[in-house]
C-alpha cells in the first residue's frame, strides 16, 4: 500500500535517512538496487566526491584524503555534501560499507571477521555497532533470515550462493562470489563483446563464458571474472588483500556501465526516426569503460588509425616489457597493466607523429599534470588532452566517453560511426552528424554504442566469434582520427 504524501520524509540520500533514524524496507530491500546515475553523468564537485567514495578514498585515506583529491578543505567539502546529500563523507562512506558487508554476509561464506574488514570497517565491534544501527539486526541474524530465505526458495532469481572457499587474509587464492545488480535492460553483446574484442593478451581473456582480467588495487593485485546474466552479472573475485573489496566491486561496476538508467536513455533515443529501430531490436545497450583511466588513454593512443587487432599487438608488448607479473592458477592471466612511473622509453613500432603523442601523454601522467582518476575535473582533464600533441576530437571523445564516463562524449569522426549513420540514412560526414546529434544529448554516448552495432565487427559478438566465424573486414579497424 502506498503512503499518504503527508505521511512521508524525503532524503536526498540513504546515508542521510540512516542518520535520522530510518532504515531500508527489508522486504523491497531498496538499499540493494544499482547504485545513482547521477554520479556517474555529473561532473561537479559533489559528484566527484561520489565516486571517489565508491572507489574507497574515504576508507584509505580520511576525509582529508578525499577533500586533497578534489581541491577543497575538509570544512567546505563537508558543507557541500551536506548540502546537497543531508550526510558528509564519513556518513556516506559508512552507508557503503554497510551495503558491502550486507552483500557479504547474505552471499557468501566468509566469517564476520573476514567480512568486517573486507568491507572497509578499521574493526570488528565498530562493523557489528554499524550493522544494527543500519539495518536493526546483528549480522548473524542477516546471514540467517538470507539462508532462511534461500531454504524456501525465494531467492532462487538471485542466482547461487558462493561456494568458494572464503579468503582468508593477504595473499589468499580462495575467491569471493558476487552478483552484481543493474536496471534491466542490459544487452551483453557490445558491452562484453566490445572488452573480448579489444583484450590485451596477459591482463584479459574470455575463458568459459566469462570476461577476465587483472586489477591493480590500492593494497596488491587482484583478478576479477564477469559474467553475465538476465538477473545480474556473475562477479568472481581474487583478491591479495580482502581490503580492496570494495575498491574492486566498485572498479568493475564503472567498467560494465551498471548504474546506467537504460530506460531513459532508451527513452530518448528511440525519438529518432532513423536510430530508433535499432534501438528497439536491442535496448539496454551501456558503454564499455574502463578500470584505470591511464590504461585507456595509453591504449587509445595506440589505437590511433590502427586496427583493433594491431592495436592490441602494441599494447601486448608494452605490457610484456614494462607491466608487473601476477599468478593466475585459474587461467592465462600473466601482468598487470603497467602504471605511467612505469613506462619509460617506450619502444614501438610507429610512425614518428604517435610516438611523440605517446611519449607525451606519458609524461603528462607521470608529472601528475594529467588526471584521469575517478574524481578528476572532467573538464581540466579534457583541456590537458587538447594541448597534448597529437590528441584530435577523435582521441579525447574516446577517452571522454571510456576512462571519464562522460554519457555526452561523441566521437563523430569514428569510422564506424560514419559508415552506421551512412546506413541508417543520417549524415555521414562529422560536421553534420555533430549537428543531428543535438537531438540525442546528453546521452551521445549511447548512441555510439548503437551505431556501431550496425556492423558485424568483432566488438558486437558475446560470447566472442569462434575461430574461422566470418567477419566483414571492412569493419575490423576503427580507423577514426587523422594525425595531428
């Protein structure tokens, strides 16, 4: 039964509503839901904020980490998000830990311990006082009723419980087992295709069914698996420290895309004449983004008028020679990416022009006069690239679209883009096509990922091609931005 309006108090956020006493319905369980779109769409302040919380600045570094990162004094970023949040950073931290270690005592099999910790608690009693206050039961009662739920199958759509064997402190080779939530519709195909396609041998493959790569965390490496399904993505985590649990979630979460509102960036877009069919046959599409924004400005760069399988060839050996070696009992996983600091002289073979913009982008990172981190000023940022030699619209969109998470980027001078909107009967040339995609923002980023599914290019195949599939080659590059 719906309330009365009167009968209701609105908060802008949980943490806010937890603060005054008020805890998420166990029934409905909204505390359970895909995080905001908001965050990820905006580029101020307090959006900045967001996600650096959801990376699990907070818990690493305080709040006066968190107010460095992002320019402020604790004093004014506390006010800042106190007024638009009704909560300040420490509340919305332990709001998040709260629902990370919910996630973990219903699903998998870790002690309390074990949990407390990895959800970002400093200790134990300090993670039992937050759980009764949050969701006015102690842990065990919420593993109980969990189990109690699963026993008479009501949790079946939910998919299975962990069956790993629980980590159990610094260098584990167990793994945690977890679901991750999105708003329905998602269409897997580019998504997971887009990543398959595009994997950098040693730090992703696709093996049985899933996506897999290598994650450098805060506290050591990790590994992590997706996979998805109808009701969420399988996620299968190995970590060196159970610390960066929330770290890794929250990485894989920006990734696939999963606090998107599919629904009402679909809504927009099937307004078009021309690209709403396409739409229509397959909506829920997100935009495959990225772990770590410097990964994906190095490889944009290297994906400059290349192929995407030359492409992956350059980034390949960058990695053999400078990247980090890791341990992957499970599967052919053997590096990490390697960081800017990392990379000195790079030696490849390019023309003189990509060398130099390669080159220079490093130095950028390296000097820290470039930021492509989860709080960056998106805006800051894309200036920094501009002056950057060698960085066009193509470029910077990419990297605006994939490592910033703009929902706006548009990369009209893409070849693929160019050649879907020929088909579909829209402007070909960039000038125009900018022009007709005034009626899509801000969601251009997602139109992207509908034109480009209008060819039969590897990045649109999940699962991925098998061997001797035929692919139109035409559509096996993505040849896009001229030198600069």
């Amino acid at each position: 039964m719906t309330p009365k309006r009167e009968n209701v108090r609105f908060y802008p956020s949980a943490a806010a509503a937890q603060q005054a006493g008020f805890r998420a319905c166990k029934r409905c369980r909204p505390d359970a839901a895909p995080g905001s779109p908001e965050w990820d769409g905006r580029a101020d302040v307090v959006a900045r904020a967001m996600r650096l919380i959801g990376d699990g600045v907070v818990d690493r570094e305080g709040v006066p980490g968190l107010a460095t990162r992002l320019g402020y004094s604790v004093r004014q970023l506390q006010r800042m998000l106190l007024a638009e949040l009704g909560a300040g950073p420490i509340a919305i931290a332990r709001a998040q830990r709260a629902q990370t270690a919910r996630v973990l005592i219903e699903t998998t099999t870790l002690n309390m311990v074990e949990i407390a910790f990895a959800a970002g608690f400093s200790s134990v009693r300090q993670f039992n006082d937050t759980i009764r206050t949050v969701f006015a039961t102690p842990p065990t009662e919420l593993r109980a009723r969990a189990s109690k739920r699963r026993d008479a199958g009501e949790d079946l759509r939910r998919g299975p419980r962990a069956k790993e064997v629980p980590l159990s402190g610094a260098g584990a080779q167990g793994a945690i087992l977890l679901r991750l939530p999105f708003r329905k519709p998602l269409c897997p195909e580019n998504l997971f295709g887009h990543l398959a396609a595009t994997a950098i041998p040693g730090v992703e493959e696709v093996r049985d069914g899933a996506y897999r790569r290598t994650l450098r965390l805060p506290h050591g490496p990790g590994i992590v698996e997706l996979r998805p399904t109808p009701e969420h993505v399988v996620c299968r985590a190995r970590l060196a420290d159970l610390r960066d649990l929330t770290t890794a979630i929250a990485r894989c979460r920006w990734l696939l895309d999963l606090d998107a509102d599919p629904v009402a960036i679909d809504e927009l877009l099937r307004r078009d004449p021309q690209l709403g069919p396409v739409v229509a046959r397959a909506p829920g599409r997100r935009v495959p983004r990225c772990v770590d924004g410097a990964e994906l400005a190095i490889r944009a760069v290297l994906g400059q008028q290349v192929s995407t399988a030359a492409a992956r060839t350059h980034a390949a050996r960058i990695v053999a020679r400078h990247g980090e070696s890791v341990g992957d009992e499970q599967g052919g996983l053997t590096h990490l990416f390697p960081e800017p600091e990392a990379l000195g002289q790079v030696q490849l073979a390019m023309p003189q022009a990509r060398k130099r913009t390669l080159a220079a982008l490093i130095e950028a990172l390296q000097g820290k006069r470039l930021s492509l981190d989860p709080g960056c000023d998106r805006a800051e940022a894309l200036t920094t690239l501009s002056e950057l030699p060698g960085f066009g619209p193509w470029t910077i969109q990419v990297i605006a679209m994939r490592a910033l998470g703009e929902p706006d980027a548009f990369p009209a001078a893409d070849l693929g883009v160019r050649r879907a909107a020929e088909a579909l009967g829209l402007p070909a040339s960039p000038r125009a096509l900018s022009a007709h995609s005034e009626r899509w923002r801000p969601w251009r980023a997602y139109a992207v990922q509908y034109l480009w599914s209008a060819s039969s290019h590897p990045i649109n195949h999940w699962p991925p091609l098998a061997s001797g599939e035929s692919v139109d080659p035409a559509s096996t590059g993505t040849l896009a931005e001229e030198a600069a």
